[in-house]
C-alpha cells in the first residue's frame, strides 16, 4: 500500500483570534485505510479533519490528495459526515441524499438509482419520502452517512458521527460502517474522543494532544477483520485498548506539562 | 437498522398519517372556532340588550342589529371604500415583498451593501410614518400613491428584517456541506439559503399583512382625502362628522373584518408552506 489519499506536510493552522489549532502536522493515509484521530477536546482533530476536507486554509505547510488530483475533475471524492447529521429539514430524505449530485448537476430521474442505492446501503430502504423530523437520531445518522457515500467517495471523512447516539445505536452503526468500508473499499478517517470505538474501528489511531494541536503518537491496530461482537470482549482488544488509553494520557499530560 | 428504529419510524408515520387525515383531533378543532364564536355572539347580545333596555339613542351607541343593517343599506358607500382600502393594502403588501425580499437578498450577498443600505431602512421604520405622511402627500402625484407610499413604507421593514435575518441564520454545517460539493453561489442561496429563511420570510409576511392595512388606513387619515376615490378611514370620518354612528361602526366592523382575514390567509399560508418539516407547525403528541 503506498498510495497516499492524503498527505500533511508540516501543517499549520492558526485561527484569526489567534489560537493555534495544528502545529506542525505531519501524516499520511493510504488508501484504503482506516484511521482514527483520537484526542482530548480542544486538540484540533475536527480542524485537521475539516482541512483534510478543503474546508478553509492552511496557515502552513501544505495538503495534498495525489488520488483526486489524478482523478475526476469537478468532484472532489471527498465524502463527509458531520457530528451533527445536518440535514435540511425542508428536504425529505430523497432530497438530503441527492443533495451532492444535484449540486454537480444531475437531475432527479438520472440520480434516482444512485440515491436508491445509498438508501438501501445503510438500511433504509422505504424511507425516501420521509421527513428528518421523523427519523430517530440513528435513522438521521444513517441519512446523513448515505448522503456522503451517494457520490461513491474514496475519502470518507467523518467528524464523530456518533457522539450524540446512544450506545446500543452507536455499536451497530460502527458494525455497518465497518461493512460499508470493507466492501466499497474507502478510506476513513475518523475523528472520535472514544478510545473503544477507534480501537474497534481502525487499523491506525493517530493519538493528538492539545494547545497546539499536535500528533503524539500513531498507533497500529494489528487485529484482523471482519471485526464483531467477538473482537469487543478478546483479550487483545483490551491490549489495544489499554495502549491507547496510555498513549492518551500522555497526550493529555504533556499539555499540563 | 434496529428493530427500535423501525418500530419508532413506523409509530411515527402512522402518527403522522393520521394527521394529515384530520389535522388535529376533531373536538380540539371545534372548541377552536365554537368558543370565540360563542363568545362572539354573547357580547352581541349583551351589547344589543344594553341598548335595547337603557334607550341608548342611536347617534351616541347603535346596537348590533342597526350596525348590521347600516352594511347593508350603506354598501353602495362602504364597499368600493372597502375596495380602495383593501387595493392600497394589497398593493403595498405586494410591493413591501417584491422590495424586501430582493433587498434582503443584495444585503446578503454583499457586505458592503448591507453595511451602505441597512441603517437607512431603520431610519425609515422608526420615523412615525403620520410624521412623514405630509411631507409625501407634497411630493406625491396623487393622493392615493401618497397612502401607497405610506403603506409600503410601514409594510416593507418586517420582510426586510425577518428575511435579512432568516438568509443568515443558516446552519454553518449544511454551508460547509455545500462548499465541499462545490456549489455556485446561487444554487447555495436557492437550495439553502431561501428554504432556510421561509420560516422568518413568513413571520415577516403575517406582521406586514396586518401593518399593510393599519397604515393605509391611517395614512388616509393623515391625508384627509375626500370624494368617490376615498377608502374606508375617509368613510368613518365622514360618518363621525354626520354623527352617523351606524355607519362608522360599520366602516370598524369592515376593517377589523379585513385586517382578521389577512391574518388568518397569511397564517394559512404559513402553516401550508412549513407543516411538512417546520417545528412551529408540527402538532405535537406530548
């Protein structure tokens, strides 16, 4: 695997007010991997992964994607799901999800197959015609999920989707996540304040700690997938997961220090 | 997709089903018009019962029956009033839209122009319009464009307000979301920006109507127009000065009759536009 999808070379970003969110930001995601950017609040992972997005600039060094740039034009390949599922609520769910095609100019009948497909991909076959307001907060996850993959992506960028959901909602969204990702063959990286649910998903955790942001340690997850219920209570998950709750406490203490 | 999820998804349809079969539950709609009609028809009767048994004289407190007779007999008098008043209104309120909302759109798009054109459209809502009502009766052609003015003028600030502030008041994700998927600016402000601001376009809507209609009626008072072109404020002055009391109560009942229908077409046409997906015109089961 040596085929970046994105690449941070010494990046900066310091805000107008002045905080300094990213200092000295050095990564690179292979394609197809799964990676999580762990860390305390305040620590610039949303920042990092907003950039990662094209969303606002750099204050230095730079951002790369050699995969888009010698891919499609006009489509950036980059899906995002945000923290909150930010749906329009005047939209039914159709609507939400053809949302990115229709931006790039696809009419309605063309995009219907497409926009069908995502629906059925995170489980929501039947509910074209329904309203946000009447979906579950799972429900508008899944939308808002399907949304960023209806423009079939190689870079799903996900700003902790499931922060807000209950955790018997947020196991199961993680399992069809890891689904999702095993059989389209995406790149993710995951921004999470869970060190159970970044060791559950990815085969990389970035650990970033704060005030500047700052990567602090990368850490391999080893474990094979498909991952399930079995791998939550093995031995080598809690080896995993006692790891990175170190390597997030150091993380945490060098910002005290 | 849990069973949970399906459960509740499916409650909820069958909720929402039943909602659009009959909005509310059928005793709720009834009490909403059986009790201000009943009420309605007990300060009549209280009204014309005081009349009837103090021996008010008619030039001082017509009864209900005698206010309702003037309408009738009078209505070659009071309906083309009614006519011009309800024109200037509707005019006024068509203009206030038209000019608010495209303003509201330029404002939003440039912050220069905000910045250039904003306070003066303050300026000209804070100024008491009877105060500005003379100075625009010089100016204008002719009277009835002076009132138009004036209507307009009172009419046009809650669409620009409420619009200018819906456009910016969308949700800083969806913006982002849609820079990502790289919209033009004008599909942002159509898909985005306009869905997001109906909700206050259409409360700016329901304050206009009923500010339409006050200020073409007081700038008819102000104007102290006369003759076959004359609207209802004209109408009831002229029955006051001829202590036709009948007559000027029949003018009110005309015009709070107007202004009670405005709201109701503007609150309908709110409610049709946000009852899919708006919170306020949701009804709720809890």
């Amino acid at each position: 695997m040596t085929s970046p999808s994105v690449v941070f070379d010494r990046v900066d970003k310091t805000f107008s007010n002045g905080t300094v969110a990213l200092k000295d930001v050095s990564l690179t995601v292979q394609k197809g991997e799964f990676v999580s950017l762990l860390g305390p609040s305040g620590c610039g992972k949303s920042t990092a992964l907003r950039l990662a997005a094209g969303l606002g600039e750099v204050s230095g060094g730079a951002i790369r994607w050699p995969r888009a740039e010698a891919g499609r034009v006009g489509q950036s390949g980059i899906g995002f799901v945000f923290q909150e599922p930010t749906l329009m609520p005047w939209a039914s769910v159709f609507s939400n999800v053809w949302l990115p095609l229709r931006l790039a100019g696809t009419s309605k009948r063309v995009a219907r197959h497409e926009v069908m497909d995502a629906l059925s991909l995170v489980g929501l076959d039947g509910f074209a015609g329904a309203y946000p307001r009447e979906l579950s907060g799972g429900m508008k996850m899944r939308v808002s999920i399907a949304r960023a993959l209806v423009t079939r992506p190689e870079l799903l960028l996900m700003d902790e989707p499931f922060g807000a959901l209950d955790e018997i909602t947020r196991f199961k969204l993680n399992d069809e996540l890891l689904q999702l990702w095993q059989s389209l063959g995406w790149t993710v990286i995951f921004v999470t304040h869970s060190v159970f649910e970044s060791v559950y998903l990815s085969n990389r955790i970035l650990v970033m700690s704060a005030r500047p942001g700052r990567i602090t340690a990368d850490i391999p997850i080893d474990a094979p997938y498909p991952r399930d219920e079995s791998f939550r209570s093995s031995v080598d998950y809690g080896g995993y997961c006692r790891q990175v709750s170190a390597a997030l406490h150091r993380a945490m203490e060098v910002r005290a220090a | 997709m849990t069973a949970l999820d399906s459960r509740r998804a499916a409650r909820m349809r069958a909720v929402q089903e039943d909602q659009s079969a009959h909005q509310r539950p059928h005793s709720e709609r009834v009490l909403r018009i059986a009790v201000p009609l009943a009420i309605l028809v007990a300060l009549l009767a209280l009204w014309e019962w005081y009349v009837v048994a103090y021996e008010v004289p008619h030039y001082l407190l017509p009864g209900p029956r005698l206010v309702a007779q003037a309408i009738v007999a009078d209505w070659a008098v009071l309906g083309p009033a009614l006519m011009v008043t309800l024109k200037i209104t509707f005019s006024a309120l068509a203009l206030a839209l038209v000019g608010g909302v495209l303003l509201a759109v330029i404002l939003v798009q440039s912050r220069w122009a905000e910045l250039a054109v904003y306070p003066y459209a303050v300026v000209l809502q804070v100024t008491p319009i009877v105060a500005v009502a003379p100075l625009i009766l010089v100016y204008a052609p002719t009277t009835q464009s002076a009132i138009l003015i004036c209507a307009f003028i009172v009419a046009f600030f809650p669409v620009l307000s409420n619009t200018t502030q819906g456009l910016k008041s969308v949700d800083h994700n969806l913006l982002n979301l849609f820079e990502l998927n790289g919209a033009s600016r004008w599909q942002t402000l159509f898909l985005l920006k306009v869905p997001s601001a109906l909700p206050y376009f259409l409360t700016g809507l329901r304050i206009s109507g009923g500010l339409a209609l006050i200020a073409a009626v007081v700038a008819e008072f102000a104007a102290g127009s006369a003759g076959a072109q004359s609207g209802l404020a004209f109408r009831i002055l002229e029955a006051q000065f001829r202590l036709n009391m009948p007559r000027l109560f029949a003018g009110l009942v005309l015009i709070s009759a107007a202004g009670v229908a405005i709201f109701a077409t503007t609150s309908l046409i709110s409610h049709l536009l946000l009852r899919r997906w708006h919170e306020s015109a949701v009804a709720r089961e809890n």
